[in-house]
C-alpha cells in the first residue's frame, strides 16, 4: 500500500498521543506558532495558541473590510449637504 504524501502547514508537529499525555507542552513546542497534530502521520488538525489565532482572526477581519472598501470604491458618490439630511 502506498502512503499518500500530505502537505503539513506547521514546523511544528506532534501526534495525537503526546497532545494527550502533556497538552501544554505540545502548544509551547510551537513557540508561539501552530502545531500540525498527526493521527498515524497525516495531519488531523493545527493546534493554535490563542494569541496566533487571535492575530488571525484581525488580519482576516483586515481582509475582509480591504475587499469591501474596494468594492466601495468603485460605486458612484452621491454629494449631500449636511442641511439635507
């Protein structure tokens, strides 16, 4: 049976069985970055301190309004004086 090569988006691994045995010492092998958690060597899911996924959550946030303001950008613009509201 071939194994299938999978991509790991971690420098960081550990499996699932050191997550159980010291699961704060798997999150600080990361040093502050993801740790890819393996079930018999395929990745199963990243185990992300809060802090990375804190900073995630803000730059996806950035993302997320960058695109709508470039669409924004792209509409006509309607000129009101403030006494006409």
């Amino acid at each position: 049976m071939d194994e299938m090569a999978h991509l790991i988006l971690a420098e960081t691994t550990a499996s699932v069985s050191e997550l159980k045995k010291n699961p704060m010492g798997t999150v600080a092998a990361g040093e502050g970055m993801p740790v890819a958690i393996l079930n018999r060597n395929a990745p199963a899911f990243y185990c992300v301190p809060a802090k990375a996924y804190e900073a995630l959550m803000d730059r996806l946030e950035d993302l997320e309004l960058n695109a709508l303001a470039d669409v924004r950008a792209g509409q006509r613009v309607t000129r009101v004086m403030l006494d006409e509201l």
